[in-house]
C-alpha cells in the first residue's frame, strides 16, 4: 500500500488557505518575511490544528516584493540568523497557540538554491534544528537538499512537486520558462500518480530519477491551486493510495 502527504505552502496572504486545509495533510506556514503577516501566520496555524492538518515552519529570503522567488546571497552567518529567525518565530507562534511544529520547508528561492548547493541546504537545515531539534526536514528529492539533510541526520522527508516541471537532475525547471508551472489539475494528477507507481521524478525529457516519495507539495498561490488538489487527491483515494500527514 501506498501512503503519502499532501502539503501546500499557507499563510501567504493568497485568499486560499481555508479551502486547501479542507484537502491537504500538511501545511508549510510562511514565517511573515517572503509573504503573510504574523496575524495570518497565527490564523494558518490555529486553522491548520483544527482541521487535524500538520504544521510545518515555511521561511524564505526577505524578499516581499518578489515573492521570496529573487535569488539572493548571503554569508553562512547570514543564513543561520535568517533560518534561526524564521523557525523560532514560527515555534513560538506554534507554541502560544498550545501546538507543535512537526516539519520545515524552505521557499521559493532559498529552496532552489539550497536544492544546487548541498553547502547552503546544511546550513539552513542545521540553523532549523538548532532552534527546534526533532523537526522532520522536508526535502526536495534527490536534490542538494536531500544529502545535505541526510548528513545531518534526523527525520527527513522526500518531496516532489505536483504542478511544477522537473529538470533531467531532479531540480525544478525555471519558473521563466514554458511549461515550468502545470495548470491542468487533471494533467498533473496523472502524472503524480505514474510517479509514485514508478517510485521516481519524471523529468519533462522523461528521464526516470528513482526517489522515495513522503510528501507531494500543491501550490496555494496559483489561482487553480484548489481545482489541482481536489483533483490530485480524488485521483490518489481511487488508487488505492492513503493521504496522510507526516
């Protein structure tokens, strides 16, 4: 039997949270710095809990203005004090509302990045578990991010991307190119399901990458962000294939 998680990047200001909670298992909450505010932080979380949703720490670079999708450069010490920040925010947030953090994600940008260089992914991921030593990292599969997290040890999880094209190295393909961002809720559906039958990403060249796969991320700020889940979701239950947080 096959089990897996559906997880969608909330409380980004994107109107569709409420809805997404109603089909995901986790939820990857902003941390007010690339998107949101600390009062949608708070309502993501509290609503996240209520609907038996898993909550997951979501930073990125301090880009507003760019959605946390502008690459940026910063020192090791930079990084360490941005994750830092980031997750103790987050777990402190999670903690007055009498709940847990259980996994972090990195955004946008940042999680490009850290998915090419196994260097910055160890030094987001080690900044994480300083400030909160049992999350469970999630991870872009077979990536930098993968090693770099394996290194440091702990739980981890393996992700892949619904609505999102993949490069022949496992790296998602630039969001400035055709075709980078999957639209069609039934296309992607497909595809997600042959990849878990086929245990590895299928890189728009069709190049087979064998990976585990824990988790499924589903894009809350795209406009077909809820039609892709309810759809990716009816699709995986009439496979036989159990939806379940981490």
């Amino acid at each position: 039997m096959i089990r897996v998680d559906l997880n969608s990047d909330l409380g980004e200001g994107c109107g569709q949270d409420a809805a997404l909670l109603g089909i995901v298992s986790s939820a990857n909450v902003a941390c007010a710095l690339h998107a949101g505010s600390v009062a949608e932080m708070a309502q993501a979380m509290r609503t996240a809990a209520a609907a038996g949703v898993g909550i997951g720490a979501h930073p990125g670079f301090d880009d507003r203005a760019g959605f946390g999708r502008k690459r940026v450069t910063l020192s090791a010490t930079e990084i360490t004090d941005l994750i830092a920040y980031q997750t103790g925010a987050a777990r402190a947030v999670a903690s007055a509302n009498g709940l847990k953090l259980r996994h972090f994600k990195l955004h946008g940008a940042l999680a490009n990045m850290a998915s090419e260089d196994t260097g910055l992914a160890r030094a987001c991921y080690a900044a994480a578990r300083a400030v909160a030593p049992d999350l469970v990292l999630m991870v872009l599969a077979a990536t930098a991010q993968e090693a770099a997290a394996r290194e440091i040890g702990g739980e981890i999880a393996c992700e892949i991307f619904a609505d999102r094209a993949y490069n022949a190295d496992a790296t998602l393909v630039d969001r400035s190119l055709p075709g980078a961002v999957l639209h069609d809720a039934e296309t992607a559906a497909e595809r997600i399901l042959n990849m878990l039958r086929a245990g590895a990403i299928i890189a728009r060249d069709g190049t087979h990458i064998p990976t585990r796969i824990d988790t499924i991320c589903l894009h809350g700020d795209t406009p077909e962000a809820v039609e892709m889940a309810r759809a990716l979701r009816a699709r995986l239950s009439a496979a036989g294939i159990t939806i379940a947080p981490l």
